[in-house]
C-alpha cells in the first residue's frame, strides 16, 4: 500500500499489510509500526485498539 500523509481514516478501514520478517530480519518478532498524529501532535495509538491474544501461526 502507499503511503498517503494526512489521509483521514474510517474504523475499521483497512490501513496495511503485515508481513513476515524474520526472512529479511532473522531473529525480528513480526510487528506492525504506525502513528496516530492530530493537529500535529502524536498520540500513543494503543488507547485505540482492543487488547487481543497475539496472533499464532
């Protein structure tokens, strides 16, 4: 997906794609990285999501 700086986003509207990174990065635990930034200012984005068990493989 490409990246497009200051696009609002709807709940529930798909953002991204993970992908597994131990095959470039051995070692790595898999991840996601995103920020939440309003009016400038960044915001810890875990107050919006729901506390899941992890993904298993």
């Amino acid at each position: 997906m490409k990246e497009i700086v200051g696009k609002t986003v709807k709940q529930g509207e798909v953002i991204g794609t993970a992908q597994d990174l131990t095959i470039k990065y051995p070692g790595i635990t898999n991840h996601i990285h995103f920020e939440i930034t309003l009016k400038g200012t960044q915001i810890d984005p875990s107050r919006f999501l729901k506390k899941e068990e992890s993904c298993k493989s």
